[in-house]
C-alpha cells in the first residue's frame, strides 16, 4: 500500500490541506476562502444602480479605465500565480514546507494576489459605474487585509527571515493602514 497522496484534483486539494472538517471549524483559513470567493463571484453582478437610473451615462474613458485595470489585474494575478509555483495554496495558512518566495511580484509586495484582486474589483466598480461594486472592493478590501494577517502567522511561524521581509516590503497597498502594517 502506497502512502502518496492521490493524484489530480483530490491530490492538490489534499496538498493544499482542504479537509471537509476544516469547511467547519476554519482551521486553516476555509471561512476567509470562502468570503474572498463569494465577493469575487458578485463582482460579476450588474451594476446596482445603473449609472442611467441615477441620471448619468457613464463616460467611455471610465469604461476603457475599468478594462484596463481588469486586464492589469489578470496579468498581475497570473504572474504572482507562476511566481508562487510550489508555494501556492489558496487557504491562508502556507504549506508545510513551502519555500517562502521574495522575488518577482513578491519583492514589491508581500501579498500581490491579493493587489490584483483589489486591482480587478477596483476595474469592476469603473468600467461599469456601480456603487454595488465600490462595496464589493471594499468588502474585499476588508476580507483580504484579514486573510493576509492570518497569513503572515503561518509564514512568520514557518520562515525565520520573514519578520525582515515584512519590515521592508508593503503588505497588499503601501502606506494604507488595513492593506500595509509594515
């Protein structure tokens, strides 16, 4: 009998350290996971109000900002993503073992995932005009400042250096108190 994990999606999962008891007591940050993905997914919302219900068009330079920011967030989420390699794991507390990575994106910004998700709703709330939106980056705002708190727990606990990378790399946004507690 073999004792390697299984293979394919169960295998990363198991990797990762999602357990179906974990959904329930938050162990390793599931709760955090899941409201990060619930706002993600309303981002694909409507806007609520239309800018037209509250008497405005809604210019076409703010329609191509918000696109832009979308694809800026994309291609920052994708290089953060290929930088973390063996690294990444979608729950907060970091996997056994994991190199910590400090190059790349990770040189500039502790978190910049997290940015590009912030980056992203930011897009959202422009291209289409929405105060749901605002909210969403908001609630967002809150969630990920959170979620990278719990964290550094782990990577403070996991990797010796990490206190110093922290003293002189911003959390998520330089200088904003939730999103940079240098």
């Amino acid at each position: 009998m073999s004792s390697n994990p299984p293979d394919g999606t169960a295998g990363l999962l198991a990797r990762w350290g999602f357990s179906r008891a974990g959904w329930l007591d938050n162990r390793r940050g599931e709760w955090w996971l899941a409201a990060q993905l619930l706002l993600i997914a309303a981002l694909l919302l409507p806007p609520l109000p239309p800018p037209a219900a509250l008497g405005l068009a809604w210019p076409m330079a703010l329609r191509l900002l918000g696109a832009a920011l979308v694809a800026l967030a994309l291609l920052l989420a994708l290089q953060s993503f290929l930088r973390l390699g063996s690294s990444l794991t979608p729950l907060p507390d970091p996997i056994p073992g994991a190199p910590l990575v400090t190059e790349g994106p990770y040189a500039h910004c502790r978190h910049p995932l997290y940015r590009a998700v912030l980056i992203g709703a930011l897009g959202m709330a422009v291209l289409l005009g929405s105060l749901l939106h605002l909210l969403l980056l908001l609630a967002l705002a809150g969630v990920l400042g959170g979620k990278a708190r719990r964290e550094e727990e782990g990577l403070a606990a996991a990797h010796p250096g990490y206190a110093a990378y922290r003293a002189a790399t911003p959390a998520i946004v330089p200088f904003l108190p939730w999103l940079d507690w240098r």
